[in-house]
C-alpha cells in the first residue's frame, strides 16, 4: 500500500516547464535562476531544474543548499534570503552569489570570504516600491560605494523584489528604474554588473508578453516552473504544465452527520470561532492530513462529488455527498502554491518522485 499522506510530485514537468523558461528568457537576453525553495531543496527538484538549463539554482535556506550539494547537485547557488550576520560563516561557505541590502552585513561577509579565502558575490537590493528589502534607490550610489571597497565581496549586480510583500507589479517604470540604476553605477564605478535581476515569477507575464524590459539579465523563478503560472493571477503560462503536485490523503472515517455542530460554539483549537453553514445531515469524510501538514484553503479537490469543509491539525473533513467513498480511499487534491510549500515542509508527507 502507499505510503499516506503524500505528495506525488512529477519531476519531468518540472525539467519541461523549466526548459520552457529558460528558452523564452534566454531569448531575450535573460539568465533563470530556478529557485528550489518550495520543494525544501529536494535533490531530485534541483537535479529537474537544472536538466531544464537554470543557470543557477537559488534557495531561500541555506540548510537546503547544503542538501543539494551535498547530493552533488551542481551550481552556482544564490541564496535568495538576505544573509544573517549570525549565518556569515555559512552564507560564505554554502553561497556563491547572495542578494544582500545591508552594509555591515556586507562587511562582515567580507570578512568571512577573506577569512575562508573565497569571493562572495553580492546582488544588492533595490526597494522600488514593494517595501520588503532594499536599499532605497536614492541610497544605492553610496552603498555600492561602501560595498565595492570592502575586500572579499564582489558586487555582481542589483536586484529588486516585487509582489511578494507589498503585491506591487512588475512594470515598465519599477524595472526601468532598476535598469536606470544599474546604468549610472556602470558608469560612475566602472563596475560591470552583469546582473540586473528583474524579481520572480511575478515578471514572467511581461516576459511572455515580450514586454520585459531590455537590460534585465535575470529573473529568479520559483512558481512559475513548479506550477506554471505567472504570480500576479496565478493565470497559467501557454506551454507550462500546471499540474505538477498532486496531494494524497486517505480516507478513516465515513459517516452521516449534521452539518452543524451540536451544543455552544466556542473557539476552535486554533482559536478562532467557526461559522457553519445548515445543510442538514450530510455524507462526509475524515482524511488523515491536517493542518501540521498543509494549508486546507490551497487545496483544491480532484475527485467529482468532494468539497473541503475544514479540520484540525491532524483531520481534514470533507463533505462527500456527491459520490460513494469508503474508509481506506485515497483521495486527491491540486495543492496551490502555499499547500505545496507546506506539504513539502511537514515530515509527516511523504514524497513521491516521478517522471
């Protein structure tokens, strides 16, 4: 029998869609980073992206660059998490390049790389209105400044992030301020700057499009290869496979029940206070997943008759009054970005690789 609860994860969609990507970028002038976070670094997902030509793989947790290579999974590795000056020593050991939008952290980078006789390359981070990291644009003359005399880092370029915390879009005025940017401090530093990275999956829209603007040289792309969508409607990408993972749980429990709750409704044990809806009594199910495991909100069933009615940290219930079930079922969802993410994170999933 198979192991429940799982994630069945299709590597070779993964390698096409990757490939898929790069050739469009690469069309344009563009390097793909493929980013390798979702899948906590899986060796088999690194090995995928870069059979489908990334240039790089990136990862937000140096935990999970220090598996790929330890499987032997070739670079270069950008971690996409700016650094911590506490993780210094292995930002310099695990990282060939990182985005980074602190001084003093760059001068102790610095120092690490010279102590450990490498050179870390630095994508510094412009903030052009998303308002996670970043320097502000007015601030980036002088940080590169600082940055380019500090022994032992390499200033490889400059980056921004968009949608991600503020939900701003990509456009033709944030990008071409980046690229504005990169412009002056070519010119004022006598620097190269061979990166000028563009943001995530949320650029890919522009890029198929063709509307990215010319001067990015790279974009760092996570959702978009594992679940072949752009981020800004999550609108599926022609030619990408958006059926990547699919999330297996099995059924312990069958039984008619009311739909509301019996007794004085008090907090739920995550502390909040559920609102049912009367639908009478109803065939539902118990699978053994739970909230340890995935978010229920990124799950979108794939049997006919299924529909989602919530759970706790180890149950998600389901009504099945559209279809026959039985204890010892399996039964199947489409998990979203964030219940990939989880499911991928939680011990307790397995995950099953295949082509």
């Amino acid at each position: 029998m198979a192991a429940n609860p799982r994630l069945e994860i299709n590597v070779g969609k993964i390698a096409g869609n990757t490939a898929q990507v790069v050739q469009r970028a690469g069309a344009n002038g563009v390097n793909i980073v493929g980013v390798t976070k979702v899948c906590c670094g899986a060796p088999e997902v690194a090995r995928a992206v870069k059979q489908g030509g990334a240039a790089m793989l990136g990862d937000s947790r140096l935990e999970n660059i220090a598996r790929m290579k330890e499987a032997g999974i070739p670079g270069p590795y950008m971690l996409i998490r700016i650094p911590m000056q506490s993780a210094a020593a292995e930002t310099v050991r695990l990282a060939d390049y990182c985005l980074l939008s602190d001084v003093v952290t760059g001068r102790i980078l610095g120092a690490e790389a010279r102590r450990q006789g490498k050179t870390m390359h630095v994508v510094i981070m412009v903030d052009v209105g998303d308002l996670r990291e970043g320097f502000w644009p007015n601030q980036i003359p002088g940080a590169v400044t600082e940055l380019a005399a500090v022994e032992g880092l390499a200033i490889a370029g400059l980056g921004v992030n968009l949608t991600c915390y503020g939900a701003i879009s990509p456009d033709e005025n944030n990008l071409g301020l980046l690229i504005s940017l990169a412009e002056e401090i070519r010119k004022n530093n006598k620097l190269e700057l061979p990166i000028v990275s563009g943001g995530n999956s949320s650029s890919l829209g522009m890029l198929w499009e063709g509307k990215l603007p010319g001067g990015i040289s790279q974009l760092r792309i996570g959702e978009g290869i594992m679940l072949g969508c752009e981020t800004l409607e999550r609108a599926p990408l022609p030619g990408l496979h958006t059926d990547v993972f699919t999330a297996v749980a099995e059924i312990v429990e069958v039984r008619e029940k009311p739909s509301l709750p019996i007794g004085r409704i008090a907090q739920d044990v995550f502390g909040n206070v559920p609102v049912f809806e009367d639908r009478g009594i109803h065939q539902r199910a118990i699978l053994a997943l739970g909230r340890q495991d995935v978010i229920f909100d990124g799950l979108q069933p794939l049997d006919a008759g299924v529909e989602i009615l919530g759970g706790s940290s180890d149950h998600l219930l389901v009504e099945i009054s559209g279809r026959k079930a039985a204890v010892g079922e399996e039964l199947r969802f489409r998990p979203d970005y964030g219940a990939v993410l989880t499911l991928n994170t939680s011990p307790y999933v397995q995950k099953v690789y295949f082509s």
